[in-house]
C-alpha cells in the first residue's frame, strides 16, 4: 500500500513544476484568488486547458522556488514576478494571447452572499418594490433606515437604498436583510492584478489598448517633442521641416520688406506684383473656366434675319 507524500515530497514535486513552468513560459497573468472556491478553480482550469496552466500556492513557496531557479539558470528577469506575490494571488503561465485569456478567466464568476465581515467590493443598492415579508419582519428595514410601507400584507420597499458602500466591512443587520430577501450582491472570480512577459511587468489594463489608442499616445508623444524642439531650437527628425519651414519664412519676409532676391522670393514675388497669375494657375484645374487676362472672343453680331430676340425687345447686350 503506497502512503500518501510528506510535506517534504510534497514541497519538491511543487518546486520541480514551477521551475518546469518558469521554463516553458515567458507570460504569466497574477491572478487574484480571494472568495474563489475549488469547484469554481476546478472550473476555470478546465476553460483554459490548452495554452494555459493555473498554479496556486503559497507566496513563501512559490518566491523561494524563483529565487532558486533564477540562482540555478542565471535567469534574473523571473526575479520581477517576487514583488507581485502579495496576498492570496495565483498564478496563470500562457502561450496564448494575454487579452483572450484574461476574458476567459472573467467569464467564471459565481454570486455569492453578503456574509459577516466581508469587504464589499461593489456598492450594493436595495432596490424599491415588494419584499414578499410579512410585516413582522419590518424591524430589520427599520434598523437599516430603510422607508417601508405595507402593502397587502406585505412590506415594501419605496426607494432604492444604498445599503453597503464599496470598501465597507458587512454588518450582521445588513447580511441577513440581504439573505431574507433573497439578493447575492456579490461575485467572485480570479481576477488580473498583474502581468509578467519576458521579464517585464505591467497593469492589465495595458491589454485593453487597441492599434488606434497606441497610434494616438505616439501622435501624441511626437506633437510634444517636435513642440519643446521647437522651443528650445533643438533640431529633430520631427522638428526639423517645421524649422525649415520657419526659417523659410523668415527669409521672404527679409526679402519682401528689403528688395532681396532669392529663387523661391522671386516667384512669391511675381505673384504679389501680378495677382491674376493665381488665378491663372488654379483655372487649369477648374475645368472649361477661362482664366484671368485672355482675351475672350467678342461674341458674333446675331443676322438681321433671326426674330426669336427682337420679338421679346430685348438684347443680352444691352
């Protein structure tokens, strides 16, 4: 008969696969665990079989393992996992992608009761209506300050209230109004806290950035460079045609205001002197409009013999 492993075997078996783990990924999704039964573990571990394996463990354990590890392999970037194992934290090591495998995991969320002493993690709000109680049960409303009125034969409630704030520990009064009325205000799940790729380590909320978002910080991380280049008048690739521009602009107004000349003040120039060349280089592109200054075929005199105008009496030339 084969005896159940010691906790020494045990600690072993639990180094040798988060060293095999640490070896075999690069991303590593830090999962908080709190509320989070076995059943619902069992669960989730089942949604993500595949790229993705769960480990669970005790933070001591699991940061002696990676120090060791990186000790043995000379890896010193797993190092940065140490500092996120805070609290009852798992971890999620993946080959897939780190957005999908977050949603995945979000999925598994199960209701769960008002119980004494929890933490609540959302605002929870009584909503109005029919409580189904009898009026015997008023005293728990009343404790709460909850406004009630009886309503054939039963209470209800006539405004929302918020009940429990966000952050507030659970009262006894609020948890067994909560349970009578038969409302599970909370749910719990393996949530991201932290993410581990190659070494680096970032918010999860860096995962909901899209291709446009990036485009816009760099629009914007570039407007701001080229702008303090300006300023300075440090040159850049960003600055750089800005400040030719500039200087361009700078040297026709010399050459305006001083009679200077220069290729490109020339033809600026010409412009200024004869303003119907702009409209002479705009006409080609407008179509069948005939530009400023040509000279425009005098219309013919119409024959004698045509009546169609001088029945009406009068004349497009008059």
């Amino acid at each position: 008969m084969v005896g159940r492993a010691s906790k020494a075997e045990k600690k072993i078996a639990y180094d040798a696969k988060l060293c095999q783990l640490l070896d075999e990924f690069t991303q590593v999704l830090v999962v908080a665990a709190d509320n989070v039964g076995s059943n619902q573990l069992q669960n989730i571990r089942h949604g993500l079989r595949g790229d993705s394996v769960i480990l669970m463990g005790k933070n001591t354990m699991m940061k002696r393992s990676i120090r060791i590890h990186a000790e043995k392999t000379g890896n010193n970037e797993i190092l940065n996992l140490i500092p996120l194992l805070i609290g009852n934290v798992g971890l999620i090591f993946t080959k897939g992608d780190l957005k999908e495998v977050r949603e995945e995991v979000a999925k598994y969320k199960v209701g769960a009761p008002a119980r004494v002493g929890l933490i609540a993690p959302v605002d929870v709000v009584v909503p109005p209506g029919n409580t189904g109680l009898d009026p015997s049960q008023t005293s728990f409303f009343q404790v709460l300050n909850i406004p009630t009125k009886i309503n054939k034969g039963t209470v209800e409630i006539t405004i929302p209230v918020e009940l429990i704030k966000k952050g507030d520990k659970v009262g006894s009064s609020e948890a067994a109004l909560l349970a009578k009325l038969g409302i599970r205000p909370f749910s719990y799940g393996l949530v991201v806290v932290s993410v581990y790729e190659n070494g680096s380590t970032f918010s999860p909320d860096i995962l909901d950035l899209t291709e446009d978002d990036l485009v816009e910080k760099f629009a914007m991380g570039l407007s701001m460079v080229t702008s303090v280049a300006l300023a300075v008048h440090y040159p850049t690739i960003a600055a750089a045609p800005h400040m030719l521009i500039n200087g361009y602009k700078n040297l026709l107004a010399v050459a305006l205001e001083t009679g200077y000349s220069f290729p490109l003040a020339d033809e600026v120039k010409e412009y200024l002197e004869d303003p119907s060349k702009f409209v002479a280089a705009v006409a080609p592109s407008v179509g069948d409009v005939a530009p400023a200054g040509a000279e425009v075929a005098a219309p013919k005199e119409e024959e004698p013999a045509e009546e169609s105008d001088d029945d009406m009496g009068l004349s497009l030339f008059d």
